[in-house]
C-alpha cells in the first residue's frame, strides 16, 4: 500500500472529529502495550536478580551441611553405626583429598548480642575462615580481613556488617573499636560493605544476612566462643534430687561442630567429580552413615531461573492476549463506524473517491489510532514498571528492544485489525450508500 498524504489527512481529521470514539478504540492497545512493557520489565529484573545471585553465590560452590538421620539401629537396638558429625578434621580432610579446590572455609554461626557504646543489638556471630569473603565476593568498606595468623592463632578480632555499624557505632569510625559479646570481647577489624536482603534460597546454600553479622575466624569461635562437638563431664553427668551421691548419664546426642563446608573448586567441569570424591569421603569418616548433604548451589539457582522463566512466558503470553484484545476492540470500533458513517462513504465515493481510497481511509485511521495507543502505552508501561519497582521493592528493567517491539506491533495491530472495516467500507455502494438514513 502507497502512503497517500491526502488519505492520512482525511484519516486525521476524522479521528479529531470523534475524539472520544478513538480514545475508545485506543484503550484496548493503550493497556496491551502498557501490559507488555510492564511484563517484560518485571521479568527482566526477576532474570537479572538471577544472575546476581548466581554470580554473589558462586556457580563454583559446593556446600556440604549437616543431615538428620536419627540412630541408625540393630534389631537389638544397640547402635549399629557412630558418625562423628560435621567437623573442622572433614575440612581438613577434604583440603588434603580434593585436587581441584580453589578456595574453602568451614562455618558456624551462633545466635548472641553485641554491645558498644552503651547500646546492644541482638546478632549471631559467625566462625569462617578468610577464604569465606572472597568465596561470596564480600567487599570491605572500611578495614581488612582477618588474616591466617589471627586465624591460627585464634585472635579476637573480627569483621561486622554494615547495619550492624550503624546501629552501634553511629557517626563513629568503628576500626579498631571493641565490641562485646556475651563470652568475647573483640576488636573490630573491618567493616563489610553493605548488601541487598538475603532471600532464603541463598540462605539455604550458603549464604547469610552478612549485614547484620559479626564474623571472626573459625578458630576464634570454637576456641574461645563455643565448641560443640566438644562434650564435658559436666554435660554427661547430672544429678539425682534424692540420692545426690548417685550420678545419672544423660542421653546426649552429638552435635555437629561445624554448620556448614563451603567449597569453591577451579572449573565448573570438575563439579560432578569432586561432589562424587567429597561423598565416599564423607561417608567414609563418618563410618558408612550418610548424616550430611551436598548441595550445588548451580543447580538450586538454575531451577529457580526455569522457574522464572516459566513466569515471564506466563507474563508474555498474558500481555499478547491483552495486544489482541485490543486489536479486535479496534476492529469491532472501526466496524461501528463504518455503518455508522455509510453516508459519508457514499459521498466521497460520489464525488469522485475510489475504493483504495476508501480503503486506505479506514486503515490509516486504524493505524493512527493504534500507533497514538502504543505511544501512549509505552509511556504508561514506563510509569507502571517504576510503580511496580516502588511497591514491591523488586527491581524492573526496561529495555530498549521491548520498547521497540511494543511500538511496532502496535502498529502492526492497527494496521491487520483494521483491513477488514477498511474492506468492508469500500465495497459498500455509492447509490445505497447515499440514500442511507
């Protein structure tokens, strides 16, 4: 079709004359395009906070955490097998056995209350080696991380999260400050940068809320904080109310000394490998019973993001129906207006008007109406994707593609939709069309 400029004036004037029946028409594509940018938006920033998880959590990781089993028992119900739990001799193990780690760093975390400056705030604090910061790429906003030798030597120092400072240390440089605990005194060290909120599936392989968190190095924490694999008399032994003389054994189960192994190997194709090495290793140490999980943080990420994926066709596919609605909202419109306005058909055709021009008449106007629709679509889906983004507090990215898209198959939409009112307008007669009331 040959772009005719009297045509399209014509098609203009028409639309200014019946305002309020074009923004009618143009409500149906107004929403679908608002729809698809909105969509895509929210689905862009559910696939880039994907990608930021994968890269804060390592797609190199492996995780190795405790497993309840309960007693593994005889038909005699004397203990069959004994597991010595998670513990810092797996870790050490697993450094001497599994060739292709790069970095690791055993954990455990233990719930406690910091006080500074006449101000206490609930807590846990956290026993990790320095590897654990570069392994989740925690960065420094003030100080430096622990070093081996603090670590060695059990040192009572320690790294404390952004809010943490904040909250104890307000207006004050915290570097080189103590902060107490309820069985240490500490010298901060460092300040980590403060993070985004922590979902629970990164807790669940690995990750904490490091904001709020008081690290120190692992030997610190079982040496001079807790150690729970470490049992005393005192702890087996308690006392009978009516025979103080007769001592009684508690059934104590063992805890495990460690919560948690994180693990970064060199290369993603060794991952299968080292999971198979790291569970007969285990399974070994801990006398054939399988008390701990392995836990690849790729594959828990990955499911998530098919997940999404599978939210964000959802999204498309809804958005698409709302483009389509919208199209045949033009097209039933566009119909109405044809019989509405036969006579002026038969007037122009009278006067000296062809069948394209009817035709290009019909559809230019269903173009513009659709095209001044995705125009303003496309600026309400920008309005609703920075709404959708202040509300929730999920981040949304627009991007220019879907901005492009929107506006052209808007126009496209216009331009099928509005074919056949086009058609059925210049095929209607001139005579019949004059004397129509």
């Amino acid at each position: 079709m040959i772009f005719n400029q009297r045509n399209i004036n014509i098609a203009f004037d028409a639309l200014i004359e019946n305002k309020f029946r074009s923004g009618l028409t143009a409500l149906g594509i107004i929403f679908g395009v608002a729809a698809v940018i909105t969509m895509l938006a929210i689905g862009n920033g559910a696939q880039q906070q994907i990608i930021e998880q994968i890269e804060q959590v390592g797609a190199k990781n492996i995780i190795i955490r405790p497993k309840s089993i309960g007693n593994v028992e005889e038909e005699d119900n004397v203990t069959k097998k004994y597991s010595p739990k998670l513990s810092v001799n797996d870790v050490k193990s697993i450094q001497k056995i599994l060739p292709c780690i790069e970095k690791l760093s055993p954990f455990v975390t233990y719930e406690t209350a910091a006080i500074a400056n006449g101000k206490r705030k609930n807590c846990n604090l956290v026993g990790v080696s320095a590897n654990y910061f570069s392994i989740y790429n925690l960065k420094l906003d003030k100080g430096v991380i622990f070093s081996e030798l603090q670590e060695k030597k059990s040192d009572a120092v320690c790294l404390i999260g952004a809010n943490l400072a904040t909250k104890l240390f307000a207006g004050k440089n915290p570097i080189g400050k103590t902060i107490k605990t309820s069985r240490l005194q500490l010298s901060i060290i460092g300040i980590i940068a403060p993070g985004g909120q922590i979902g629970e599936s990164l807790q669940n392989i690995g990750m904490n809320n490091y904001n709020d968190e008081i690290f120190v190095p692992i030997n610190t924490a079982l040496r001079r904080y807790k150690d729970r694999a470490r049992i005393t008399a005192k702890s087996l032994i308690s006392k009978n109310n009516d025979d103080e003389e007769a001592p009684q054994k508690v059934e104590i189960g063992v805890t495990d000394q460690i919560e948690k192994i994180i693990i970064g190997i060199t290369n993603t194709d060794y991952m299968h490998e080292s999971v198979d090495i790291l569970y007969r290793l285990l399974l070994r140490r801990h006398n054939g019973v399988e008390d701990f999980e392995i836990v690849i943080p790729e594959q828990i990420l990955q499911q998530k993001k098919q997940t999404d994926d599978i939210f964000n066709i959802l999204l498309g596919v809804i958005a698409a129906i709302s483009l389509l609605v919208g199209g045949i909202g033009i097209m039933n419109i566009m119909l109405a207006s044809v019989l509405e306005r036969i006579k002026e058909i038969g007037l122009r055709m009278a006067i000296g008007a062809k069948k394209q021009d009817i035709k290009e008449q019909f559809v230019y106007e269903a173009g513009l109406i659709s095209l001044f629709g995705g125009i303003i679509g496309i600026l309400l889906g920008i309005f609703l994707s920075y709404l959708a983004e202040w509300i929730t507090g999920t981040p949304t990215i627009i991007s220019s593609w879907s901005v492009i898209i929107s506006f052209f198959v808007s126009a496209f939409i216009g331009i099928i939709f509005g074919y056949v009112p086009a058609k059925k307008a210049a095929e209607q007669d001139p005579v019949h069309s004059l004397r129509h009331n």
